[in-house]
C-alpha cells in the first residue's frame, strides 16, 4: 500500500499518515460563509482537500473514507441580509429568511466548485442543523470548569487550559494579550476567553438555551459538528492557514476540554492564501472576482483548477491570465492526445508517489507533462483523472470552444508579409547607416508579432522557414449566454463565440490596414 505522508502543521514537520481506522479514514475540513458568492481564495482550499480526498479514496479504498465539510450558516452578514429582506416586507420569521438565502448561497457554492471538478464529500451539514448539539457541548464545558456565563453570554475559560492554548499556531496566551488591540468587553474574566453562545435581540435569528435566546459562537459550530459525525478523536483536519487562529486553535481547546480522552484531530493541513497577478486579492485594487466571474466570462473550471494544481498547497499562489492561458493551451493538447482513448487500468506510479509526498500537486502535473510528451494517452488519461483532470463531465468546453486555425489563416499571412515589408526596410536603412530608423522599424514588426496580434488572440514565432502560429485560449473566451429561466443556451453561446471571431477578423484587417497606411506614408516621407 502507497505510504502517504503529510505535513501536520501541529508538529511542524512531515509525516507518514497512518489512519486510526484504515477502514474509515476521517477528515474535517473548514468550508465557507454563505453569505455571497465564492471568491477565487474561498476556491483553493476546495481544489486542494478534494485531491487529498481523491488520494485518500485511491489508496485505501473509496467506501473507506468519510469527508466531512460544513457550512457556516449563522453569520451576521447573513442576518444582515436576512433582515433586510424582512424590512423590505417579506414573509416569514428571521430563521426562514436566512434559511432561504443560505439554501441559494450554497446552491451557488456547489455548482461553481462542481465546475472545477470538485466531488461532494460525504456530508455537507449544516451550523444551524447542529444547534443542539452545541448547546450540549456549551453545557458540557461549563460543567467541567471550562467556560462560564456572563450577561447573556457563555465565554470559553482559556486560563482552564492556558498550557497548551496556542500551540498550533505557535503563540503563548501571554503574548496574545500583550499584543491584543481589541477592546476587550468587560464581562470577560481574560482578554483572551471567546464566546461559545452570544445573546440575540429581536432583529437576529435566535434559538431558546439555558442562557436565554441567542445564537452559537462561530468556533463551536465546527467542535459540535466534528464531535457527531466523525467523533471525539479523527484523522485530518484541514482550511485556509488564514483559520489556524484564532478558529482552528479555538476549535481544539473546546474540543479537548469536552472530550478530554479524545484526540480530536491528529493531523492538521493548512494551504496558503492566493494572489491575483502578485498582489493580494482585493475589491480595492480592481482585482477581487469570485469563481462565478470567471465562469461567466468563459474561463473553463477545468481551467481554473489545473492553475490551482500548479502550486503546491503550503506555498502562495498566484493566479495570473498568462498561467490560465497556459493551461488551456496544455489541457486542449491533453484532450485532443486522449479523445476516443479509455483510460489505463492504473495511474502511473510516479504521479501517486507526487502527491502521497505531501500532496504535491505540482510534481503530479510534472509527470503527467512527461507522460503527454511520451504519447502514453491511456496512462495520461488514467494519471490525470486522479487529480480531477480530463474527465468527461469537464469536458464539453474543449470542444465547444474551439476555433478553426483556417478561419484566421489568411488574415495572419497578410499580417507577416506587412511585417516582412517593415523588417525589409528596417534592414535597407540599417545598412545605409540611418539606425535609429531602422531600430524604429525592427520594433514596430516585433510589437505587431509580440503585442497586437497577442492582443487579439494569436501567438506568433518566427523560425527558419518563415513563422509558427497559435490560437491563444482568449479567442474562446466569451460570456455564456442564458435563457430567461437562467440555464446556460447552448446555441446561443456559439452564435456569441462565432460573432466574437467575426468581430476579431474585422478589427484585425482594420487595424493592419491602419498600419499599412502609416507605412506607406513614412516610405513616401523618405
């Protein structure tokens, strides 16, 4: 059997994964908010947990292994919006309300993370399916001296368990404190203690307890749903290293106080956060977008998450348009190689042995490279379908995006030979002595190869034997169209793509006429 080994953030190092029950390896991984639409950051750690999941399920067996992701649906943003509504005059009490606008939120959560190829775990629950079993586990603290009440509160006692409250993300209580610049409310007994149960007034969804009606703190809902459904002790759990504090760290001293003789989680995975274009993601500089954007905008999912697969999990990544050019360029060429091939029996060893080493997502794509370039179509197909690749329901959007290289070819012969005429006098002016004309003229051609013709969608290489050239992946790029009920029209979004070539052909013959014109009339000036 494969040995799979795996860095536990609480150790700091890297170790081999042996599973409590290898006949039901559990994970726990912290999933979203639903307050909006998921973010491209929100997407990572589905991509990443879902190739572990993948793995898990690949060596000890797909009946062995129970994932566990929640939803987050008691949020104030969610009772902002809910409110809202109920303001505005809609029927039903709060709960109903946020209930509805979760039901939509996580119907948008799991069709944008369908369309990067993500499976469903094994169970999907929910805070607010759980709130009883929070108020047990409240209930069970308090009994043993861990948490106590305070004006409608309930607030975790972190001085009960001050000696090993701070060590997966590697702080000290006291530094905590020493560095905290929040104001700290008054009914608390340290800066430090945070809340199990908060009071709501009449304008937030509630549920009745012993501290009166109110709503769970965010860091027992995972602790509660954790306990019931994977028990006091499992193998993984996993999120954003944003969640390591203070939610994972919290999670775990609630955990362990409740269930002392338990491990809770013995293996903790935390992938990095994500850049747009080497800056970090936000509204503020233009470059926030949300899964659903790119989906709109015709960028395939299948796209989106090899960009994902590129970067190994503990390191940044970064999207950025050249890497998603890229990666259609490779899967189209994956498609095209593997098209009317069944699948080897098994993947090729190498590409498991990546990503059993720490889940390296990087060196897998590495060797599914090489087994490409080798022309091994059914061992490809086999390897990349571990890693949630070239499978079949991902797949229409090769073939319904793909243009016919002869539609342009024309249009790209009258741009070289324009090119020739500049390069020819770029040469005629060089060697009569006037350079700065002739370097003038060497960079206009290399600016028409180099920028215009990539601006509309080609990349062009000279050779030997005259020039090579390629559609790029922004030729296919077109806002999908839908029908009035919402559902994506086939047929309309080919008119939208073959009107967009159209448009791209016409634009392109305007502006290399242009430049003709402007060439003429500086050989005219000489």
């Amino acid at each position: 059997m494969t040995t799979i080994k795996l860095h536990n953030t609480r150790t700091r190092t890297k170790e081999d994964f042996v599973p409590i029950d290898p006949g039901n390896v559990r994970m726990y991984v912290c999933g979203p908010t639903v307050y909006d639409r998921a973010h491209l950051g929100n997407a990572r750690p589905v991509v990443v947990f879902d190739v572990l999941y993948r793995l898990l399920r690949h060596v000890y067996g797909a009946d062995h292994v129970t994932y566990v992701r929640n939803f987050t649906d008691v949020d104030d943003k969610i009772n902002a919006t809910a409110l809202a509504r109920k303001q505005a005059g809609a029927e039903g009490s709060l709960e109903q309300l946020v209930q509805e606008r979760s039901d939509e939120t996580i119907g948008w959560y799991l069709h944008d993370m369908g369309a990067l190829g993500a499976m469903e775990p094994t169970e999907m629950p929910r805070a607010t399916q759980y709130i009883a079993q929070m108020i047990t586990m409240i209930e069970n603290l308090i009994s043993k001296g861990h948490a106590y009440a305070a004006e409608g509160h309930v607030l975790f006692a972190v001085d009960s368990w001050k000696e090993d409250y701070g060590r997966l993300s590697g702080r000290s209580v006291d530094d905590m404190i020493a560095g905290a610049r929040v104001e700290v409310a008054p009914y608390k007994k340290n800066p430090m203690d945070f809340v199990l149960w908060k009071p709501s007034t009449d304008e937030l969804p509630g549920w009745d307890s012993p501290w009166g009606r109110g709503r769970p703190g965010w860091h027992i809902e995972c602790s509660a749903m954790s306990y019931e459904l994977l028990g006091e002790s499992f193998d993984i759990h996993g999120g954003g290293n944003d969640l390591m504090f203070p939610h994972h760290e919290n999670e775990i001293a609630q955990s362990k106080c409740a269930h002392p003789h338990g491990e809770f989680a013995r293996v903790w995975m935390h992938n990095e956060m994500l850049q747009v274009e080497g800056k970090k993601m936000s509204k503020s500089l233009g470059n926030f977008f949300t899964v659903h954007d790119l989906l709109e905008q015709g960028v395939p999912g299948e796209v989106i998450r090899f960009v994902f697969l590129q970067t190994h999990y503990r390191k940044p990544m970064d999207w950025t348009e050249k890497k998603a050019r890229e990666a259609e360029v490779t899967l189209r060429k994956w498609r095209a190689l593997t098209a009317g091939i069944e699948p080897a029996a098994t993947a090729a060893p190498a590409v498991i042995d990546a990503l059993a080493d720490d889940l390296n997502t990087a060196g897998a794509i590495t060797e599914l490279h090489r087994l490409a370039a080798d022309g091994d179509a059914a061992r490809l197909l086999a390897s990349a379908q571990v890693v949630g690749l070239l499978s079949n329901d991902m797949g229409s959007w090769a073939d319904a995006g793909a243009v016919d290289k002869s539609y342009f070819a024309e249009e790209i012969k009258n741009w070289m030979l324009l090119r020739s005429e500049f390069k020819a006098q770029a040469r005629i002016w060089m060697k009569s002595g006037e350079k700065e004309k002739g370097g003038l003229f060497f960079s206009w051609a290399d600016q028409m190869r180099d920028k215009d013709l990539a601006n509309f969608g080609f990349s062009v290489k000279d050779t030997n034997d005259g020039y090579e050239w390629e559609l790029l992946p922004i030729l296919s790029r077109v806002n999908v169209v839908r029908s009035s009920t919402g559902k994506v029209s086939e047929s309309d979004s080919e008119k939208a793509r073959e009107n967009h070539w159209a448009q791209t052909l016409l634009r392109m013959a305007k502006h290399r006429e242009g430049l003709q014109k402007h060439y003429d009339e500086l050989i005219a000036e000489a």
